[in-house]
C-alpha cells in the first residue's frame, strides 16, 4: 500500500504493507523517521524553515515548515510507540533549483533549520543526501524500515 506524503504533509505508520513516500524534494526537506523495535515509521515533506514567516499558515499546515512539522511528526510517531531514542532518522532535499545566484538559498536555510533543531534535540542523522541541484524521491518501507533515494533515474538505499 503506497501512502504518498504531498508538499507541506506528514504520514506515520505502523501498517507493515505501507509504503511511505514523497516526491519532487528539491529546495524542501524530506525527513524519514523508523523505530525498527516499535515497526512505526514516519515521512515529512516540508518547504520553508521558519513558522515566523507565516503564522497563520503554520496553524493551518505545520507540516509546511521545518520548526512546526519535524515536532509534529515525531510526536505522531510517538503516538504509535515510537521511542526517540530508538529511532532512525534519515534526510533528503535541500537542492538549489531555479535559484542559480542562490539569492534565497531556501534548501541551504531548511538544512541549516533541520540541523540546529535536531541539535537543541539530541537528535543524530543517520545517512542524508542533500544539497547539489537536484530533485529528489524518498520512500521508506514500514515493514523494514529500508529508505530508498531515487534521483536521476537511480535509485539506492539511503
């Protein structure tokens, strides 16, 4: 069962026939959570590193910045009897795509975002693929917890 996480959305499951995945991660970040003892895995997809820049919006769709949707997704995961310090977390994204100048850097600023509140967490990365200028797709497998990259036309384990 494919379960597709949009821009600006989150999915957690413990299902193991479930499939999570997102595609077209350029400047946003896709973040891919997996409690291997819980089975519980969780995906975000998110645009913009800072809530501030757009409160009403964060309130409506938390999953669309980095400082209100990696919270939540963890805390949707929990819910299902994930444990933080079981879980591995592993993150694609960050591209500079139509910003050639990098006037916005906005896929340098999510990373950087990702990074410091995963720092203030005690939250370690496992493997990431981000950066460069190109479009990403991240699926994790819940019955595994296997995180596969596809870019390019290739795709590998991540």
């Amino acid at each position: 069962m494919l379960v597709v996480v949009d821009i600006a959305d989150l999915a957690v499951s413990r299902d193991p026939a479930a499939t999570l995945i997102t595609y077209s991660l350029g400047s946003c970040i896709g973040v891919a959570i997996y409690d291997p003892v819980a089975k519980v895995g969780g995906l975000l997809h998110y645009m913009l590193p800072e809530s501030q820049l757009a409160p009403e919006k964060a309130k409506s769709n938390p999953a669309m910045f980095c400082d209100t949707g990696v919270p939540r997704l963890f805390r949707a995961a929990y819910d299902l009897g994930a444990v933080k310090t079981r879980l591995v977390v592993k993150v694609a994204g960050g591209s500079q795509l139509l910003d050639d100048n990098g006037t916005f850097n906005i896929g340098k600023r999510n990373y950087l975002a990702l990074r410091k509140l995963f720092w203030k967490n005690g939250v370690m990365i496992q493997a990431e693929h981000v950066g460069g200028s190109l479009s990403r797709t991240l699926k994790l497998d819940v019955s595994s917890g296997v995180v596969t990259l596809k870019s390019r036309n290739e795709e590998v384990p991540l």
